[in-house]
C-alpha cells in the first residue's frame, strides 16, 4: 500500500475504532504478510501509550484439520485463553496469501474445530458484552485476496482505500459522518415489531420487539458500514436465498437456500457445497437459527469481492448470520458459529417495517 493511505490506516485503526488510550494492553493478531500494517499500527499504539503485543498468524491449522486426532483438535490453546482474558483490545488483522488452503479440509473437521473454542469464545463474548474488551477487524490487502476478488493487487489496494475512505483527507472525520447518517436509521429502527424482507426468491419475516439495533460504524470491523440487531430468536419465518455465494473457512458455496419455521432453518439446500452448509447448520443447536439480521450501507463497496468483512457492509443488500447473536443487540441465540451469508436488494428489494415501506432497490426510503 502507498505510505500515505498505510499511515491512515493504522491512524484511523488505533485512533478511531480502538480508542486506544494510556496503560492499554492491546494485542495484534495478523499475519506475516501484513507486517507493513502491524508496524504502523505497533507504532500509533505507542504514541498513545499503549502496551502493544504481537502475535503472528500462519496457515498451519491446515495441518492440524488434516492430520490431528479428535483430541488434539478439540484441544484448547491456553495462549488464546490468556489473550482474551487478559487484553485490553484487540486488533485482528486479516491477509491470508492463499484464501483456499482449508478448501481441501473435511466439512465435519471444520465444525470439529469451531466447537473447541466454545468455551473460550464464551470468556471473549462476555468481555465484550461488558465492555471489558474491545475489537476490532482490518485486512490488509494481499496477493492472495486481490486473486479471490478478481482484481489485481493495486486495483484491490485502491478497493481497500475507499472501501475505508482512507482516500479522504480525514479518515476519521469522514466515520464520524458515517456514523451520524446511520443513527438517524437505527434511531428509526429501535421500538418497531417487525420486519419483512423481500427479494429474489425471497420473502422472510422476524419479530425486532425489544432488540436493539447497532450503528456498526467502523469501531469493530473496518471498514464498516451496517445497522444490525438480533431477531426475536423464534420468530424467524419464511425462505430466503442467498443472491451471492456464502464463504467458510475459504471453502464457496453455493446458491443457499434456507426455508425456517419457528426460527429454525428446518430445510437447506445450495447448488455447491451443501455438505459443509448442512454441517454447519448441525454445529450446535444455535447454528440452525438467526443471530444476527443487517442492512448494509457502504456504497464504497461497489462489488462482490468474497471477503464477509467487505460484503456484508456492501450499500444495495441485506445480510443474516446463523448463529452467535450479538448480545449489544439484545440478542440471545449462543453457538460457536456466526455465519454471515449475503442477499442482493437492488432489484425489487423491499424492506417492510411494521407493514410500512422503508427500503426500496437499496435505498432507505422513509
């Protein structure tokens, strides 16, 4: 990345979405591949006295999905266990160089491998929930992901600058603006009943009564850009399809389709990959009902790149999680999976709230 959108980056990273400040402990999680990002942020760390500490990313799991035991896969790694107990923040940084290296990993290893981190994952989310810890999620652009986005490394660095906004003069006042245009619509949002979404093959309807919904507005994934909140967790009815491709562990599917009664998908169906969507559903009992619904508002995301953390916050679509819930939101539904998978809504996309039009074609209309 050029010099000048790196320091932005990292500025914006530790400035504005972690809000680092004296005494913190803040750990960085991120690959070889994107030492460039970790030093500036090392650095902007420092300048707000902070303690930061690194820890280095490799694609090893690999190994572990295809040649370990049961036991060992279901072992739990006393350095996560120490990291969420112990840090302030956590900045993950993600840039694998190669996106399908689990593309060969059995479906049933996969889900082996999520359940472990049950109970850790659990320390983490009550963190979280109680303020204790904060996050937040960056990539740093790689080879390996241009590839997958079908673009070329300094087209995806330029993707990734404006998706961040990281082309502004000032990052951080710019998501400062984004945040005030989304509370207007959360602010819309809270108190209502209902919600019913329509699209392509799709027509799906949930109880919102007494959830919250979030302005995700770049302080945990950035680059963000959504209002989300948690469904009533049985209140889930209707088919969905899923215009775009859902990704796991870098492995594609599909075509998703997933038909729910009372809140549980009870049919599930994708044109590639169904073994692994029929695996995750089957993680735990939270796997197979709604944790999370979204909207997302970034129209600086302008295409289907086969990264979640840029899609889902795409302007033009909606996107729901099976799984976790996000306990901010009001949402109750636990599991060791949150699965974001993705619906377009810019063709015939309505979005109805307590029977009142309010989103149309990708647009608020309210």
């Amino acid at each position: 990345m050029r010099t000048e959108i790196l320091e932005k980056y990292a500025k914006t990273l530790i400035e504005y979405s972690l809000f680092v400040k004296k005494g913190d402990f803040v750990v960085i999680q991120g690959y070889v591949e994107a030492m460039p990002l970790i030093e500036q942020c090392y650095g902007e760390i420092l300048k707000a006295g902070g303690h930061p500490q690194v820890v280095l990313r490799t694609q090893l799991d690999e190994m572990l999905l295809k040649q370990g035991s049961d036991d060992q896969l279901s072992f739990e790694s006393p350095v996560n266990e120490a990291i969420v107990k112990n840090a302030d923040k956590i900045l993950n940084i993600g840039g694998v160089p190669n996106t399908k290296y689990l593309s060969g990993v059995k479906a049933e290893k996969i889900s082996m491998l999520r359940k472990s981190g049950k109970r850790i994952n659990k320390i983490y989310n009550d963190r979280v929930d109680s303020k204790e810890l904060d996050w937040s999620l960056c990539m740093y652009p790689t080879q390996g992901l241009a590839q997958e986005a079908g673009m070329s490394l300094r087209e995806y660095e330029e993707f990734v600058a404006n998706a961040c906004l990281l082309n502004k003069d000032d990052p951080v006042a710019e998501w400062k603006k984004v945040h005030d245009d989304q509370e207007k619509v959360v602010n819309f949002l809270n108190g209502k009943r209902e919600i019913r979404i329509i699209s392509l093959d799709t027509d799906v309807k949930m109880s919102v009564k007494d959830r919250i919904w979030i302005n995700s507005d770049g302080h945990t994934n950035f680059p963000s850009g959504e209002v989300f909140t948690g469904p009533v967790e049985d209140s889930v009815e209707g088919h969905v399809r899923f215009s775009f491709p859902g990704i796991y562990a870098g492995q594609e599917i599909e075509d998703i389709r997933l038909v729910f009664e009372k809140g549980r998908v009870v049919k599930a169906s994708a044109a590639k990959g169904e073994d692994l969507l029929n695996a995750l559903i089957k993680t735990d009992p939270g796997a197979s009902m709604v944790g999370e619904v979204a909207i997302g508002t970034n129209y600086g995301i302008d295409r289907f790149t086969k990264n979640m953390l840029y899609d889902e916050k795409m302007g033009g679509t909606i996107h729901m999680a099976l799984g976790k819930s996000y306990g901010k939101s009001g949402g109750k539904n636990e599991s060791v999976i949150h699965w974001d998978m993705l619906c377009n809504m810019k063709d015939q996309g309505e979005i109805y709230v307590d029977g009142e039009l309010f989103y149309k074609n990708g647009k608020f209309v309210f």
